[in-house]
C-alpha cells in the first residue's frame, strides 16, 4: 500500500491539531481480549475506548454511541467489507481514528441507498486521521454535521466524499483519485471545506447542487475537468452561492465553472514535494504558505 506523507494540507499550511483527548472509562483490546472489532463495541459502553492493534480485519462494523474506536494506524489497521454493504456505520458522538476502511459494495452512485467505507446518517461523529480508499464512495454524511479531518480519502469508485443534507465541518484531508467528484455537496447549507487538498479527481474536485457551502483555505490542483463546479447558473444562485476565499487553483482543465474566484485566490503551482508519490508536503517557496486566512482558527 503506498504510504501518503503529509504535514499539513491546504492554502493556509499548519500541522494538523486535536483537542486534548479525555481520560476513557474503559479500554477494551482487540484481539487481546476480543477476537473482533464488533465484539469488543458490543461490549463497551458510553466513554470507553475499543483499542485494535495493527492487522487486517474483515468486518461491518456498527460503532456504538460515545465510543472511540481507535486503530493501530492507517498505514498498519485495515477493515474491509470484502465488497459487501457499507463498511462502517456512525453513531452520535462517537470517534473512528487511525484505519484503513475499504471494500464497499458497489451500489448506487448517489442518494442512501449507495453503498459507503463510512456512513455518518442521521448522527454527529468524528472521522480523524483515516485512509479511506477502495470503496464505492468513500464517505457519507446524511443530516450529519459531523467532523471529517486529516484523513486520505482515495481511489474510490465514485465520489470521496458525498455531503447529503448535511453540514459537516471538512478539514485537513487528501481527497483525489476518486473516479467521480472529490466531494460531492447536495442539498446541504453551512458546509464547511477548509484546509484541504483536492485532485486530480475524475469529475470535479468540488461540486455543489443546491447547496450554500463555504470553501476557504484549499488546494485544488492537477484536476483533468473542473476544479470547482456548482450546477446552478450564476444567475440563479441565491441561496445557494459559494462563499470562496483564500484558496490556490493550480492546473486544473478550468479552475472555476458557475463559480466566481474568492477573495484573495490564488493560481499558482504549489510545489507538492512529491505528488505522484503521494508526498503532499509543500516545497520552500510554495506560494501556498502563509496565503491562507490569517483567521487564528485556520
């Protein structure tokens, strides 16, 4: 598996950050103590942590409500669902971190019935520090305003990421090589995609249908078609107009489609060190450091 190296993503370069972490009640070990992943969240409760060491593991997995499920990394920890159903199902306030999730089924192109790697309905959970790849679509979120950050989401049959409904909040990820868009925005207000880099992707690395989204602090680069693209003409888009700003467009076959640049865009090539090899860190001299926001949240 190619190992993706990066520090930080996005116009505004900054190493990815987490809220200190709080003390788990319990720790349950997989395989240690449970022979599956799904055994040891069926047995934990509310505040407890469900710790799997390095290893492949072919399982759906349904998290359970305030449980951190934590792996070995995702260089190292890999569920697959053996290309049956969604991999991964969310619960509220429940964490995944540090897995390789792969092997969807090969279901639908859009709506809920599609299959997933990691599907967030209907509840607000956290997806950190994941390579999502090898799916049908890589992520779902339906009325989810969940937190998606620092993770690789790649090489999925359609899109990587498939915004329904929702508002979720889209940081310091690696979304490209999906044969469709690299995120998908439908019918979902107050989106927020910051920090992240996107393309080449088979259709647009960003595209919105009937959706207000905010789109600030990216790289969308090396995209074939469309960098950014809403399906609304400029003439019908209130409501539903982007709010763009401080972002890089860089090789794209057109950067912008139905879309106006931001303020303070940029176009300039961000010097990756080593995209093909899936290095994404920025060169000395990038144009991309310190062009981003100066927003202390960013």
């Amino acid at each position: 598996m190619k190992q993706l190296k990066y520090a930080g993503v996005g116009v505004a370069v900054c190493a990815l950050t987490m809220n200190a972490l709080p003390s788990w009640a319990a720790t349950l070990h997989v395989p240690a103590k449970y022979k599956t992943i799904q055994q040891a969240i069926d047995a934990a409760v509310a505040g407890d942590m469900v710790r799997v060491v390095p290893g492949l593991y072919k399982e759906h997995i349904k998290l359970k409500a305030g449980i951190y499920l934590k792996g070995g990394g995702a260089d190292k920890t890999v569920i697959t669902g053996g290309g049956r159903g969604n991999v991964v199902e969310g619960a509220d306030e429940s964490i995944i971190e540090g897995f390789t999730i792969r092997g969807s089924g090969k279901r639908g192109k859009a709506g809920i019935m599609a299959n997933v790697g990691i599907n967030a309905d209907h509840v607000t959970m956290t997806i950190r520090n994941n390579r999502i790849t090898g799916n049908n679509i890589g992520i779902r979120t339906y009325f989810s305003p969940s937190h998606i950050t620092g993770n690789i989401i790649d090489d999925n049959r359609w899109h990587g990421l498939y915004i329904l409904y929702s508002a979720p909040l889209v940081r310091n990820n690696i979304v490209y090589n999906n044969k469709g868009n690299g995120i998908y925005c439908s019918y979902s207000s107050g989106t927020e995609l910051a920090n992240n880099t996107l393309g080449p992707n088979g259709s647009a690395s960003i595209y919105s249908e009937v959706s207000r989204v905010i789109v600030r602090n990216n790289i969308v680069a090396d995209n074939k078609g469309r960098g950014i693209m809403w399906a609304e003409f400029l003439d019908g888009q209130q409501g539903v107009e982007p709010i763009l700003s401080h972002n890089l467009f860089w090789g794209n076959g057109e950067n912008y489609y139905r879309v106006r640049s931001g303020m303070e865009d940029i176009t300039a090539d961000p010097l990756f060190a080593d995209a093909a090899h899936g290095d994404y860190h920025l060169k000395p001299g990038s144009p991309a450091i310190n062009a981003g926001s100066p927003s202390a949240i960013f």
